[in-house]
C-alpha cells in the first residue's frame, strides 16, 4: 500500500518532470543546427521531436488524479527513460565519437523508442478512465489556456518579425550607401593613381633639366675658352675656318637649350596633370560632405555642378600656358540636363 503523501509526491515529480521537457526549444535544444552545423545536427529525427513536444505538453494539461500509483509510477519511469534520451542528444558532440554519424542516428532511434514506451504509458485503460473523470469545465479551461498560450506565441513571433524587418531594412540602407561611398572611393582612387603617376614623370623629368642645365653650363664654359689654334696646333688658320668652328659652337649650345627647353616642357606637362588630377581626388572625396550638410534641393544641385565642374574642367594651375576654363557653366548645366532627358 502507498500513503497519500507517497501518490503526491509521484504527481509532482511527473509534473516537475513534464515542465522540463516541455520548456525545450525544438531548434535549439533538439535539432542543434547551430551547433551542429549542416552535417551532424538531428534534422531527420524532426517529425519525432515535434510528437515528442507536443505530447508532453499536452499531457501537462491532464488530470491524473485518477489514475492510479502504479500506473503514475509506469508512467514517471517511462518519461525519465525519455528524458535521458534528449539528454543524450544534448550532449553529443561529433569530436567526441568515432562514427559521429551513425552515433547521432543511434540517438534518434533511442529517442524514438522511448517516446513510443512513453506514450503506452499513457494511453493505457487507467490513464483512460482516468482521462474520462476530467469534468468538461476543466476540457474548456485548459482548451482556453491552450488557445491563450497560442495566441501569445503568436503575438511574440509577429513582433520578433517586425523587429527583423526594420534591421533588414536599415540593414539594406546602410548596404546602399555603403555601396555608393564605395563607388565614389573608387573613382576618387583612379585619379589618385593618375595624379601620383603623372608626379613622378615630373620628377625625372626636374632631374633630367638639373642634368641638362649641368651639361649646357659646362658646355658654354669649356667652348668659351676652347679655340681653333688648341685644336689643330695651327696659328695661321684661315678666317673661313674661325667661321666654320664659331658656328660649330652655336650649333651645340642651340642643341643643349633645346633638351632644356623640352624637359623643362615635358616638366611642367606633367606637374600640372598631377595636380588637377590631385584636385580632381579631392574634389570627389569631399562633394559628398557638402551635399549631405546642405539643406535644400538648389544647394545640392549647386555643390554637385560645381563638382563636376571641377572634375571635368580644364583648371588653371600655373604650370602651363592659357589652361584656364574656357567652358561656360551653361555649357555644363545645359550638357546635364540633355542627360537628364535622355535617361527619363
């Protein structure tokens, strides 16, 4: 025989028992994707785990009062050999095995087994009977209770769903313009390579007029003093011969302040691709700043004709000659606005 305290205490270690395992998480406690990954988690053993859930839940709205101790005790022993089983499941870990694979499917077949002892358990003659004694006040109760906690469920996923739309779509803005800065970094890259190629021709061509100078200054020195008597050994050279040798000298120093003349040329050509393209760099990399801290339409599109303004015309950079802007800024306007038509 069993005491009252005895059957009480077989009912709540079962309920204690039943809350457990209906507070487990189908994904994260049971399929294990997570942690797992795609090779190792217990996916094929779904439709189990969700029988499994559901009838525990359920059964925590039974009244098994009725029932009687030996038939709680069958089923307490037949739910802790369920438990022991998502237990395991819990704790596999794919490093620890040697066939990680057919240990998983090892456990979902041990899970499967216990669940169908579990549930003989309780569709046994007495649990029945013991179903049957359940009032039809107490069927509607926990019908509602049941359609209470489905209703919040509900409402948790539809928020949980409407908080994911906002980040995907605050997610897909900040994308966007990440998208466009990365465009307009780019094109502001191309003219940076542009403008640090173009300075170092400068710079071998500045060297290439130091040599040139060098040469030209020693050349004019060393034919000033160079005459047509240390040449020949012949003091008694003709007039015609003086003549021939004077313009000889003309000839080379002509020619060394044309290589002077064309270096420094070449020089300056350079120096002044560099520096538009340098202004051009800069131009891309801070209109965006400009456009963003202007409040009204006009500014922008202002800020933004300049721009281009700046990028496509040809400026004036003190290197070369008549290089200034030749281009009216109707011109531009009116170029931006056939784009504009053409494109609607």
């Amino acid at each position: 025989m069993h005491s009252a305290e005895q059957y009480e205490t077989v009912q709540k270690e079962l309920r204690t028992n039943l809350d457990q395992l209906s507070a487990l998480d189908l994904e994260r406690d049971l399929i294990r994707r997570d942690d797992l990954g795609t090779e190792f988690n217990f996916e094929r053993a779904r439709h189990v785990f969700v029988e499994v859930l559901d009838t525990v839940r359920l059964t925590r709205y039974w009244d098994l009062r009725l029932a009687p101790h030996s038939q709680l005790l069958q089923i307490k022993h037949r739910l802790l050999e369920l438990a022991d089983a998502i237990n395991a499941v819990q704790q596999f870990k794919p490093g620890r095995a040697n066939n990680p694979v057919n240990t998983r499917d090892h456990l979902a077949t041990n899970i499967s087994s216990a669940y169908d002892n579990f549930y003989q358990s309780l569709t046994s003659g007495l649990v029945s009977s013991a179903l049957i004694g359940t009032t039809q006040e107490d069927l509607k109760g926990q019908a509602k209770a049941t359609l209470h906690e489905v209703a919040s469920i509900r409402e948790e996923a539809r928020d949980e769903l409407n908080k994911l739309l906002v980040e995907a779509q605050a997610t897909l803005a900040t994308l966007r313009e990440t998208a466009a800065e990365s465009g307009v970094t780019h094109h502001a890259t191309v003219f940076s390579e542009e403008a640090r190629a173009h300075d170092t021709m400068a710079t071998t061509w500045l060297r290439t007029i130091y040599g040139t100078l060098t040469i030209t200054v020693l050349c004019g020195i060393g034919l000033l003093f160079l005459q047509l008597e240390t040449l020949t050994g012949n003091a008694d050279a003709s007039n015609m011969a003086h003549v021939q040798f004077t313009i000889t000298k003309v000839v080379l120093i002509a020619a060394c302040f044309y290589a002077l003349s064309l270096a420094a040329r070449n020089y300056k050509a350079h120096r002044h691709n560099a520096v538009m393209n340098k202004h051009r760099q800069n131009a891309l990399q801070t209109f965006e700043t400009f456009v963003k801290a202007s409040a009204d339409e006009q500014t922008r599109n202002a800020v933004l004709l300049e721009a281009a303004r700046t990028i496509y015309g040809n400026q004036s950079t003190g290197y070369l000659a008549n290089t200034g802007d030749t281009d009216n800024p109707s011109r531009v306007i009116e170029i931006f606005k056939a784009a504009d038509r053409s494109s609607t």
